[in-house]
C-alpha cells in the first residue's frame, strides 16, 4: 500500500539537481531529474525567477516588504536609464540617473548626472540634478547644480550656488553659496547668503543681502535689504530701501523708506520718501518732499520743496527754498529763507537771512536780515539788525545798527548808538549811545542818552536832552529839554534848559537852566532866568544879561538886568 507525501522522509539539502520526482506525462507517471524542471521554469515569462530580468504582463500585489540591494526601475522601462548604484527611477519616461543612491520620482526627460550622488528629482519635465545632494522637487527645465543645491518647482530656475534654493517661479538664479531665490521672474542671487524672495528682475550681489520683491532692484553691498519697489538700489554695506521708484543708497547704513529718485548717500543718513531728496551728509536726514538736501553732518530737512541743510547739526523743517547752512542754524518755514550763522535762526516768513554772526534769529516777516551776533528780528519787512544784540520787532525798512541797539516797530527807523532805542514811528533815528526815539516822524536823537518821544522833525543833540512831542523842536543842550510845541530851540552851552511849549522859543547859549513855559518867539539868554509865556518876549540884552530874571508874559517886553523882573504887558 502506498504512503501519504507528508509520510515520506525528507530530502537532504541543498540539492544536486539529479534527484528523481514524479510527473504525468501523455497519462504516464514518469520519473524526471529536478535540474530539467529548474531549467523549463526559467524560461517562463510569466513566472518569477532569481535568475532573469522578470517581466509581468498583469499587474501583481506584493503582501509583504519589497528589498533589493541594487537598482530599482520603474515606469517605461525601456525609455529610461538606470546606471547608478542602488539608483532608483520609481516612474515617468526617459528618465536618467547617471549616479549612485540617486532618485528620480517620476515626469520626462529628467536627468542625474554622473557626479551627482545621493541626488533627488520628484518629477516634473526636464529637470537636472547635475552635483552632489542636489534636489529638484519638480516643475520644468529646473537645474540644481551647486551641490546640496535645491529647486523646489517653476520653470528653468537654477540653483548653482553651493547649498542654494530657488523655491520657485519662472528664470530665477540662485548663483551664490547659500543663497536662496523663493520665487517670481528672472531674479537672481550673486551675492553668498542672499536672499531674494519674489517679484521681478531683482539681483542680490551683496553677501547677505535680502531683496522681498518688487521690479528691477538691486541689493549690490553686503547686509543691505530692499523690501520692494522698482529700480531701486542699496549699495552700501548694511543699507536699506524699503520701496519706491529709482531710489539709490550708497551710504554705510543708510536708509530710504519710499518715494521717487531719493539718493542717500551719507553714512548712516536717511531719506523717509518724497521725490528727488539727498543726503550727502553723515546722519543727515531728509522726512519728505522733493528736492530736499541734506548736505552736512548731522542735517536735517522734514519736508517741503528745495530745502538745504548744509551747515554742521542744521535744520530745515519745511517750506520752499530755505537754507540752513549754520553750523546748528535752524528754518522753520517760509520761502527762500537762509540762516547762514552758527546757530542763526529763522522761524518762517520770506526772504529772510539769520547771518552773518552767531545765534542771529528772524521770526517771520520778508526780506529781514539779522547779521550781528545774537541780533533778532521778530518780523516786518526788510528791516535789518547789524549791531551785536541788536533787535527789530518788526515794521517796514528799520535798522539796528549798533550794539543792544533796538527798534519797535515803524517805518525807516535807525537804532545806530549803543543801546539805543526806536519804538516806532517813520523815519526816526537814535544816532547816539543809550538814544531813544519813542515815535513820531523824523525825529532825531543824537545825544548820548537823548530821548525824542514822539512828534514830527523834533532832534536833541547833545547829551540827556529830552523832546517830548510837537514839530520842529530842538534841545540842543545838555541835559535840556521840550515838552511840545513848534519850532522850539534850546542851545544852552551848560545845560538844563526847558522849554515847555509853544512856537518858536528859544534858550540862547548862556540861558543855562533857564525856563520858557510857552507862548511865541519868546528867548532867553539869562542863566536861571524864566520867560513864562506871552509874544516875542525876551530876556536879557547882551550875550550874558538877564541872569535869574523873570518875565511873566506880554508881548515885546524885555528884561536885560540880572536879577531883573516883569510880570506883563506890552
């Protein structure tokens, strides 16, 4: 009786290929070496075998892990090429990898060169991986070729920067060790860790340079960042460009936030935007407006239309045409106003110049000029201080041309004496030092320590004489002095002559504190002696008669005596 096949002892192994098993044949049971049957079933097609290159006509499913220790192809075989070691083409058509440890994922016509070890293309149409460690994720005509270089998708970027990134979009190059391109048009990174991240046309030459977007700029210095804009450029080391049209940085550290054709050109200078601002200065700074510059150390223009700044710490806040050339000289606004003086300063109006001497200052008004050291005009119109200290509060055409010399207000006024003073009027002048001229028109104080207070062509011409008011009158004596009236003269060769009021008056010289209280061509020539009032009076009959007398009034009356009287009459 016959065994079960699970009754038959065991065969030894390995086997010899000579050992006998039963097969059917034409309705035979034969017997048939195992080598003849290992040798028909290599043949087979549809049977796998170690020994041959297994193809299958159907699709098959594998329950277990695939492992292999050599190349793997995948795809339309017979389009592909597969010559790197452990090399792996998991699918697509004409494909190549050239290196070894290498994969390309899918797509057409992509390529691992022959010195591009442990390489990766994920698909895409072709793409080459070209070095070392390159990666190319997909998209078309994509080149990684820097070694351990990488591009993520688009079209013909190249990445051939060692350990280089162009993440996307269309013509952009990484050409710069680590330097990385994330996407957009034509853009390009020259510079070692440059970055530039999208828009178009944009270069990075700098090392470390950073470009965000925009059109045709250019990050040419090293640590320098554009955010966006067009035609821009930042050429100096660590200089930045936030946006705008045509702006240019050439300064270490300097900036420029927006606007048009903006040039910041001074270390550690900065234009915030307008149009065709300048910054020639170190630190110098320029807010906003157009054709602004800042020329000089530490300069500063806010805004406004062809402001300079040109003068060491200067400043000009705003307006049209203002200079600030000073060293720390100041324009607040207006229109061509110039503060040329250390420390000067004009505040606004137009045409006005703080110069000349230090710490001049113009308020506002037109065509002002303050020259002297520390000489002020509060406003008005082409008025002038040249004195040291000198100040015009405003008017029309005044000058304060001495030291501590003023003048208030009015019309072609003169302060000219040290300290002397003109409160306002029209054509006055306090000619002498410590003068003053209150008001009025056409008075004259030319005395030292003379005072005309107001009236119309009323003089004092020598010391501490005082007019008070009226037409015409003149103390011309030390210390004399008319309170009103017309045409009334004191010419008292010691001084102290009064005359109060009235027309036509008159202390002679030797009338010494004499008194005139009013009336008409009334004289004196007595010292001490009084003339109360009355019509062509007079005392005295020679140069020195009429000492102490006293004539009341009347008319053509005459004490000659010393010490004489008359109370009136004719």
């Amino acid at each position: 009786m016959g065994k079960k096949i699970s009754q038959l002892t065991l065969a030894a192994t390995p086997y010899e290929g000579e050992e006998l098993f039963a097969m059917v044949e034409d309705s035979s049971t034969v017997a048939a070496p195992l080598s003849t049957l290992q040798t028909y079933l290599s043949g087979q097609n549809h049977i796998a075998s170690p020994f041959k290159n297994n193809r299958f006509a159907c699709t098959q499913t594998f329950l277990g892990a695939i492992s292999g220790t050599d190349k793997l192809t995948i795809g339309t075989v017979a389009t592909h090429t597969n010559e790197g070691a452990v090399a792996t083409i998991a699918g697509g058509k004409t494909n190549t990898v050239c290196s070894g440890c290498s994969i390309i994922a899918g797509g057409c016509g992509n390529t691992i060169g022959s010195s591009s070890t442990i390489s990766f293309i994920g698909g895409g149409k072709s793409n080459n991986a070209l070095n070392t460690c390159d990666v190319v994720g997909g998209g078309t005509g994509n080149t990684a070729t820097g070694g351990s270089s990488f591009v993520g998708g688009g079209a013909s970027g190249t990445a051939s920067g060692c350990s280089s990134v162009v993440v996307g979009g269309q013509n952009n190059s990484a050409a710069c060790t680590h330097s990385a391109v994330g996407g957009g048009l034509k853009n390009t990174t020259d510079g070692t860790c440059s970055v530039v991240a999208g828009g178009k046309d944009n270069k990075t030459s700098g090392d470390t340079s950073v470009i965000l977007g925009g059109n045709s700029n250019q990050a040419r210095g090293d640590y320098t960042s554009l955010v966006g804009g067009l035609s821009s450029c930042a050429i100096g080391k660590a200089s930045f460009v936030g946006g705008g049209t045509c702006n240019c940085v050439t300064g270490l550290s300097a900036f420029v936030g927006g606007g048009q054709i903006n040039k910041a050109t001074g270390d550690g200078s900065a234009i915030v935007g307008g149009s065709s601002n300048n910054t020639p200065g170190s630190a110098a700074f320029v807010g906003a407006g157009q054709g602004n510059n800042a020329s000089s150390q530490n300069a500063f223009v806010g805004a406004g239309w062809s402001q300079t700044a040109s003068g060491k710490c200067s400043t000009a806040v705003g307006g049209c045409g203002n200079t600030a050339s000073g060293e720390i000289s100041f324009v607040g606004s207006g229109k061509n106003n110039t503060a040329s003086g250390q420390y000067g300063t004009v505040a606004g109006g137009c045409n006005n110049t703080a110069g000349g001497g230090t710490c001049t200052a113009v308020g506002g008004g037109a065509s002002n000029a303050a020259a002297g050291n520390c000489a002020t005009i509060a406003g008005g119109y082409n008025n002038s201080v040249t004195g040291v200290a000198g100040a015009v509060g405003g008017g029309h055409t005044n000058l304060a041309a001495a030291q501590r010399a003023a003048v208030a207000g009015g019309y072609r006024n003169c302060a000219c004496g040290i300290s002397s003073t003109v409160g306002g009027g029209d054509t006055n002048v306090a000619r002498c030092d410590y003068s003053s001229v209150l008001g009025g028109n056409c008075n004259c104080a030319c005395g030292g320590y003379a005072v005309v207070a107001g009236g119309y062509k009323n003089s004092v011409i020598h010391c501490s004489g005082v007019v008070v008011g009226g037409c015409c009158n003149g103390a011309c004596g030390c210390g004399d002095f008319v309170g009103g009236g017309c045409c009334n003269r004191t010419f008292t060769c010691y001084g102290c002559g009064v005359v109060v009021g009235g027309a036509r008056n008159t202390l002679y010289t030797n009338a010494s504190a004499g008194f005139i209280g009013s009336g008409v061509n009334n004289c004196t020539q007595g010292a001490g002696s009084v003339l109360v009032g009355g019509g062509i009076n007079k005392i005295g009959g020679s140069s020195n008669d009429g000492e102490y007398a006293v004539l009341v009034g009347g008319r053509d009356n005459c004490v000659c005596g010393d010490y004489g009287s008359l109370i009136g009459g004719v």
